[in-house]
C-alpha cells in the first residue's frame, strides 16, 4: 500500500530507534502492532500524514507485511522509502496559498492589506516580518470569527516551522471534510509536480 511519511531532516527513525532512513531501503518491525504504540506509522492521504509530521522530509512509501488501518494512519510491519525530499518551502508555500483562500475577511481590519497579500502571494522574506505583524494585528481587531481566523492563519503562513504552518493552514481553512480533501488534492499535486520537475532535471 502507498502511503505518505514524514521524518526528521537527519533521516532518522525516531523515538530511540534511529535506524536511518534511504531511498529504496525497507525497515521492518517484529511482534504485535499498535497503532501509535508499534509499528511502522504513514498515512494514505498527505493532509493526514502532515498533522502528525515533527519535520519537514517528506517520504513516498510503501507499506507491506500486516497493515493496521486507523482513522487517518496506518500501521504496518515493514516501510519501503521510495523516494523523498526536504519539503519546507513546499510546506511554506502551501500555507500561504491556504491562507490566501479566505483573505478577502481580513480587510476591513488593516491598513496593510496588500503587504500581507504580497507575502502571501511571493513568500518574500524581506516583507515577511512585517506581513506577521499586520496579520496578527487584523486578527486583534476583526470583529467576527471568519475575519479573525483568516487573520491567524495569514499570520501562521509566515512563522513556525514548515510542516506545524502547513498543518494549521489546512486546519484554519478547511471547515468542513470537502475543503480538506481539496487541501490534501493541493498539496499532493505540488509535491508531484515536484518530484516530476526533479526527475525530467
């Protein structure tokens, strides 16, 4: 089964194991799996697999042996690394795009609309600081929840590390299972269209 993990830059297993992580190598594990206790951990969609990532490198893999299926991970025996990459700027822009879905709430409460769209749009790190600030001061001053809660995740798109931003963003602008599917849709076309782009370099 093809799943979606995410591990440490170091490409380590975690939690005192340590075994480290190579395209095309397989980790197994013995005894009786438990999910989120023992075994080897992804999930079948991306949106998923990110709520649960600690860093942003991002592994295609695939899972065999017994599998455990839970609500949004699974649990399997054996994790073969099909291929992977440091997402962080891809995590980073796919919290501005998330963010830029309801900005248009924001608007009546700043002054720095089109610096917070800037950033949002360019990721520019010169205008990145500032575009914080005047999203979290929107969010103080938004007189309703829609506005407030576009004015926190336009403030979470610009810090944090990558995969907690990424994983708020999609939280903060999907209210309902369809917006989330359609967050997971996007970001797994951005990821695939950059693992194509790398494979035709």
């Amino acid at each position: 089964m093809r799943a979606w993990y995410f591990s440490n830059i170091n490409k380590k297993l975690r939690y005192g194991d340590d075994r480290q992580i190579r395209k095309g190598r397989t980790h197994k594990v013995k005894g009786e799996l438990e999910l989120c206790k023992r075994g080897l951990h992804a999930s079948e969609r991306l949106i998923d697999a990110l709520v649960y990532a600690k860093d942003s490198y991002l592994w295609r893999v695939e899972l065999l042996g017994e599998i455990i299926k839970g609500e949004d991970k699974l649990c399997a025996q054996e994790r073969t690394y099909l291929w992977g990459f440091n997402a962080e700027s891809l995590l980073r822009e796919f919290a501005r795009k998330q963010a830029l879905t309801n900005i248009e709430k924001i608007k009546p409460y700043t002054d720095k609309y089109d610096l917070i769209i800037e950033y949002l749009e360019t990721g520019d790190e010169s205008i990145r600081s500032a575009a914080y600030s005047a999203s979290r001061a929107a969010a103080y001053s938004a007189a309703n929840s829609a506005a407030r809660a576009a004015s926190r995740l336009a403030a979470y798109s610009s810090a944090n590390s990558a995969a907690y931003l990424a994983a708020r963003s999609a939280a903060y602008s999907s209210a309902n299972s369809a917006a989330y599917s359609a967050a997971n849709d996007m970001l797994e076309e951005m990821v695939f269209e950059r693992m194509n782009q790398e494979v035709s370099e």
